[in-house]
C-alpha cells in the first residue's frame, strides 16, 4: 500500500489539498503566503521539534522501568531523580522494532526501524528524523543536526540507505551554528550552491530527454527521480539565501571540546548545551544525538572498569553496581536536559512543550545483545505525560507506532511509519 504524506492548513485549504501531475501526488507545505491571501485565517501552527537522544549500550530495564503501570507507578532507581519533572515525560516499556535483531548492528534501524536480522545487512531507509526534515527542515538554517558523543556514526539515514555522518565536536557545531562566516566564505558557499544548480539542470534536462524512450515502469522511476532532483535544487537555493543572512548572536562562549575520551557524561553535557542552544535559536528543529558508548573507564567515583565490558555484566552484582553509577547520570543528564527546555518560553509556551524529546536504544538487554524490550523515555512534545505505559515484554508491541504519534504532532499527516501498526495505544497528544 502506498504511502502519502500530508501536511496540516489553515481552515481555508482542505487539510488533503494535493498538487498532482504526471502520477506523483505531492503535498504542498504551509507557506507564508496564505496568511496573506487570506486575510483573518489562522495563524501557521508552532514551530514543532523533534530530539532522537541514542544509546549504543542501552540501559538496564531492571534499574530503568518502574514497578506499576499508568500514574501511579513507583520510580525506579533512574527514575528518582526526575520526580520533579515526572508530568512531563513517559516511561515506555515492553516495545520493539517488529523483525529487528543483530544486537549491535541493529543501530542502523533504531529510527529507521527498517526490518533487518543477523545475516547480511539489510537496506536502511529513512530515518523518523530525516523524514521530518525532508518535508519541514527548509523553514531553519540547518534541516537537521545529525550529531554524536564521538565518532561519525549516527543511527541517521537517507531514503537510500546511506548514513549520514554525525558531528561530535561541539566546538565545530557552535562555528556551524553562531559564528558567522567571513565575506570570503559566503560567497563560496554562494559559488557552490550556484554551481550545484547548474549540474542539476543539466542533469535534468539530459533526464527529460530520456523518457521518450523508456517504458511505463522505468518513468515511474524517473519521476521519483525528478522529484528528488527538484528537492536537491530547493535545498540549494536555501543555502545560498541562508549564506547571505546573519546567524543568531547568544550569550555563550564557544566550548571547549572535553578532551578526554572516557568523559561520556561530561561529553553529553556539553553537547545537550548546544541542542539546547540551536532549538532557542530555530537554528535547526530536528535532531539525532547518538551516545554511542565508551570502551575506557568513566570518571565516576566508584567506577573502575570500562563501560562497554559493564554494559556486557553476565549478571555480575559489582559489575552492574558499577554500571549503574554510569547508566544514572546519563539519565540526570537527560533530566537536565528537559528541564532547559522547560525554562525557555516561546509565545506563551515552553520550548519543552513543542519539542518532543526521545531517549532509547536498540539494545534492550546489551549483555545478550537483545533487541526486544528497548529502554524508551519520551518527553514534551504537547503530549500528556506523567506515566508508565507497560506493554507486553514477550510479546512487544510496535515501538514504530511512536514514530507515527510523534510525527502526526510534529506536523506530518502520516498514517504508517515502516512497520507500525497506528498511533501509540495510550499516548495522549
């Protein structure tokens, strides 16, 4: 069944309003022009946000998931330290990637969710992030910020499966986001966007002349294909009118990268600092941050063994004790990170309020590798919150029906995700 994707209107345009022609339905997104052409008509809705925060090594359910189910649960060990902020997220247990295994490997499907095993690799296709900047990114500087604790590797991907690599120097993404570029820099950024849209319409054109010859079948993928080099000239014209604006001035030094590998913690501070920053700023409204793991021993007290092999416990009491140390404050951090959001209002609202915020991983048990029951904490967004939706841990649920819940309120009028199944059953929005 084909998939389409709509986009939300004023009163004055059908909410299923559709652009149509040689077979491709495409949809049209809010312009700035409707308000004009007609007068008195709603405003377009709020800026949405969507944060992907990723865990390579997962978060042991025994210390994360709550006893009780729906608002009257009791908080876990990781939980206690966002009894403050309880009302504003969900705890999510008993879900998973349907047709998703591998242990590690399965990083490439985490916002993808796209079915793979353990044998050969299947293709990914596009990640739940990029498909919110492929249709709602052209409104900021940068579509998305795909970003990591170290490494290029990110759980990102394009519609073609290649991954997108991820920023992990905060220094270099506080350049990229609030330093802006000499004269000299702007109009090569200028130069290569303008080259760039030469190569495309000659790239179209010898396309075009192509099609008389082909069959029905091969025009459909022609028009596909035109639908893409279109989508690559507007993302060049957007670069070339965003290097002629200024970048937002904010009241922050530029950072200085933590130098030692082994610092996960601080490392993910620092770099929530910088979302934090970039969503204050619409810089970008769409974000992936993968926190892939430490293999060396973190400065914790009480911690004397690298993190991997803790993840790794075999059930081991020191090792998980350890662990624990560790796995706590990436959910502090995490907690620090809501309550940012929340202290910054935006017409009447807090930023916490229009940005939905995800922290999960592929590994629901990473000593085994397990990819069933994934640690899910969802947060802000306009949902209603405040509880522990426990689903089935043998038979788990869909975890891709966040997605399409998540996505639905961000803005996209998308009926599946990959392999979901509906909306979320007890996420109110």
């Amino acid at each position: 069944m084909s998939r389409q994707v709509h986009f939300s209107f004023g009163k004055k345009l059908s909410r299923r309003t559709m652009l149509r022609s040689a077979g491709v339905a495409l949809s049209m997104p809010w312009l700035s022009a409707m308000n004009q052409a007609f007068a008195g008509s709603d405003k377009p809705a709020a800026p949405r946000r969507f944060v992907a925060m990723t865990l390579g090594l997962g978060l042991h359910a025994e210390n994360l998931n709550p006893s009780g189910v729906g608002r009257d649960y009791e908080p876990s060990l990781y939980l206690k330290s966002l009894e403050d902020i309880r009302d504003r997220y969900t705890v999510i247990s008993g879900t998973s990637h349907p047709g998703v295994n591998g242990g590690h490997r399965a990083e490439a499907s985490l916002l993808s969710a796209t079915p793979m095993g353990s044998g050969a690799q299947s293709r990914t296709t596009i990640s739940v992030d990029q498909l919110l900047a492929k249709h709602l990114g052209n409104q900021t500087r940068f579509p998305s910020l795909v970003l990591s604790s170290a490494g290029s590797n990110s759980p990102s991907y394009t519609e073609n499966g290649s991954m997108i690599p991820a920023e992990s120097s905060p220094a270099r993404l506080f350049m990229q986001l609030f330093v802006t570029d000499s004269p000299a820099e702007q109009k090569k950024q200028i130069h290569r966007a303008r080259q760039g849209q030469s190569i495309m319409d000659l790239v179209a054109e010898d396309a075009r002349a192509l099609q008389r010859e082909l069959g029905d079948s091969d025009r459909d993928r022609l028009d596909a294909y035109f639908t893409s080099v279109r989508e690559l000239e507007k993302r060049m014209l957007d670069a070339e009118q965003w290097a002629n604006r200024p970048k937002p001035e904010v009241d922050y030094a530029k950072p200085i990268d933590i130098s030692n590998p082994n610092d996960f913690i601080g490392r993910q501070r620092l770099m929530n600092d910088m979302i934090r920053l970039a969503l204050t700023t619409d810089s970008t409204r769409f974000v992936s941050y993968h926190l892939g793991g430490s293999g060396g021993v973190l400065p914790i007290k009480g911690v004397d063994e690298g993190y991997h092999s803790l993840s790794h416990h075999g059930r081991d009491e020191e090792k998980l004790a350890q662990l624990a140390l560790i796995e706590t404050e990436i959910v502090k951090a995490y907690g620090d990170f809501l309550r940012g959001l929340e202290k910054v209002e935006e017409d009447g609202e807090t930023l916490l309020d229009r940005t939905s915020v995800l922290l999960t991983s592929n590994l629901g048990n990473a000593s085994s590798h397990s990819n069933r029951n994934m640690p899910v904490l969802f947060a802000g967004g306009g949902f209603q919150h405040g509880q522990h939706l426990a689903f089935d841990e043998k038979n788990n649920y869909p975890l891709p029906n966040l997605y399409v819940s998540m996505l639905q309120k961000t803005g996209l009028e998308i009926d599946q995700f990959a392999t979901s199944t509906g909306t979320m059953t007890g996420l109110d929005g």
